[in-house]
C-alpha cells in the first residue's frame, strides 16, 4: 500500500468515525422500548430472516445513529422508516444500551446456491483476500482497518460489527451503498469502497464477514 493509500484511509477513518458522545443508556428500560421490535429483529436482537439485521452485540452509538438516520430521512426503507418515526428520541440510549448488551448468536448462513464445497471455497476465500488485504488494483479499502479482524473491533469509534450478520442483508445494504440507496455513511466512507467492487466481490466479502466469529463477549 502506497503512502498517499494509508494517508487516505486515516484520513477517512478520522472522518467518518462516529465519535458522538452517547451517554449511557439503562438497557433494562431499553428491553421494555423494544417490544416492538421483536417481531423482526427478535427478543434479543438475534433476527431469524435473512432481511431484517441482527442488532445484538452492535455499538450502543451505532443503533441510535442509524434509526436518528431513518427518522431524519437520511437512511430510508419502506419498512423500517415507519418505526423509527414512532421511536421517542428519550428512548434511543436505552434502545442502544439494551441491543448493545446483548450477545450475537450465530445465524444460519444460506449458501444452498452454492453448489458445491469448491464454490464454497472459492468465495470465501476471495471475501477473506478483500477483508484483510483490500484490492490494490482498485483501491479497495481493507475492511479490517475500521470492522476489526474478527469483524467486531473498534466498538468504542460505534463502528457496526458485521460477524455473525445475515450475509443476504449485508449484501442488500452493500449494494444500497453503490447504488446510492443508502447514503448515511458520514464522509461516503463505505461508498468510496463499494464503488471500486464488482457485484461478485460484494457477495464474497459479505460471506466472509458473516463467517467471522465475534470476540466481544469474551472481551465483556
Ligand atoms: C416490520 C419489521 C421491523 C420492525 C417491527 C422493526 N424493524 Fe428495524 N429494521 C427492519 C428492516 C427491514 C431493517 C433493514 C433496513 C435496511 O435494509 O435499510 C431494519 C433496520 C434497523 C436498524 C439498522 C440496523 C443496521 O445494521 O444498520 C436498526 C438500528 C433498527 N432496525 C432498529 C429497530 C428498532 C429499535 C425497532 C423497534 C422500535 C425496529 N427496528 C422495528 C425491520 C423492522
Ligand atoms: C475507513 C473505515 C471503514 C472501512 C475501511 C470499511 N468500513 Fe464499512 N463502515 C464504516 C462505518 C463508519 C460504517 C457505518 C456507516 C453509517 O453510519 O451508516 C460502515 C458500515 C458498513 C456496513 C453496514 C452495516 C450495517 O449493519 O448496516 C457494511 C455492511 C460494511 N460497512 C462493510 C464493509 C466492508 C465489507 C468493507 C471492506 C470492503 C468495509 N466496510 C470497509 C467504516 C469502514
């Protein structure tokens, strides 16, 4: 990696890191604000579809700042935008508290179009070269850099951990980035590293980082 690369990167790691002072929420009185939520992110923030992320285990900052996005109109889905409006802003720290203490149980990773061990291989070996290497034909960003080694580091900077997530929403949000859908990454971070990936990278490093085990419960 070049300098002016590096330079690049700790330029935009100081930029578009979320260093928003959060105060401590209670995450018992977070529990009780969540039962709205079940339905889809489930009881403990460990979603059962593929479509609706897993919020256990995520940065407390992380939370609040992506449903203060989705109320804001900064991040927009059909679904989840409606709820975020009824979300009381007295409310979001313990929200964040609550899913931040809870431990991210490991999901089922739907590969069945991959047909065979090889396939398997092949993509998981690719996401591994893009996480921990970047590609430095095209610029590509490690992603390690910000979203840590097992895909859950940096918690203090509200960075979101991205191991154990279902790997079919990591792909759907991967892609909003590049198309422009999702555009709530402060300093287009994670849009000016989609932007160089093809369609088949974006799947292979979303496996990857899905197969990342958390460390975090170890570290609490
Ligand atoms: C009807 C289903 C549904 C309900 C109920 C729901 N959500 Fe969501 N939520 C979603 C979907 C779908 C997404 C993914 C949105 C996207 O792809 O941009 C999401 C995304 C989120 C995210 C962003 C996750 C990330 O990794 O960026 C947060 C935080 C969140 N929801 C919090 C909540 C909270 C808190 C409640 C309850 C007050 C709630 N949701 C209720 C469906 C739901
Ligand atoms: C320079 C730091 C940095 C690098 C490098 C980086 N990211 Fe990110 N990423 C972020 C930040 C910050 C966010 C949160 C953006 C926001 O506020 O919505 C994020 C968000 C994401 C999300 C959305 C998570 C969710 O729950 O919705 C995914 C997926 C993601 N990154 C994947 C990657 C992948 C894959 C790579 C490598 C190809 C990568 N990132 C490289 C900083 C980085």
């Amino acid at each position: 990696m070049s300098f002016n690369n590096k330079h690049w990167i700790l330029g935009l790691i100081c930029l578009s890191l979320n260093f928003s002072a959060v105060a401590q929420g209670d995450a018992e009185i977070g529990k009780l604000k969540t039962m709205g939520c079940m339905g889809c992110h489930g009881p403990t923030g460990n979603s059962f579809l593929p479509n609706f992320p897993a919020l256990a285990g995520q940065p407390a900052g992380y939370i609040v700042k992506q449903i203060q996005d989705f109320k804001a109109a900064n991040r927009y889905n059909a679904t989840m935008s409606g709820f975020a409006l009824g979300i009381n802003d007295a409310d979001l720290e313990h929200i964040g508290a609550f899913y931040a203490s809870q431990i991210k149980t490991p999901i089922m990773k739907n590969i069945a179009h991959l047909k065979t061990e090889a396939e398997k291989t092949a993509l998981l070996t690719l996401g591994k070269k893009l996480y921990d290497y970047g590609n430095a034909d095209t610029g590509q960003a490690a992603c390690f850099v910000c979203h840590g080694k097992n895909g859950d580091a940096l918690v203090d900077l509200d960075v979101p951990i991205l191991a154990n997530q279902h790997p079919q929403y990591l792909i759907s949000t991967l892609k909003e980035f590049k198309n422009r859908k999702r555009t709530n990454d402060n300093e287009r971070v994670m849009r000016r590293i989609v932007d160089t990936m093809s369609a088949e990278e974006i799947e292979a490093v979303a496996y990857y980082s899905s197969y990342l085990v958390p460390t975090l419960e170890e570290k609490k």
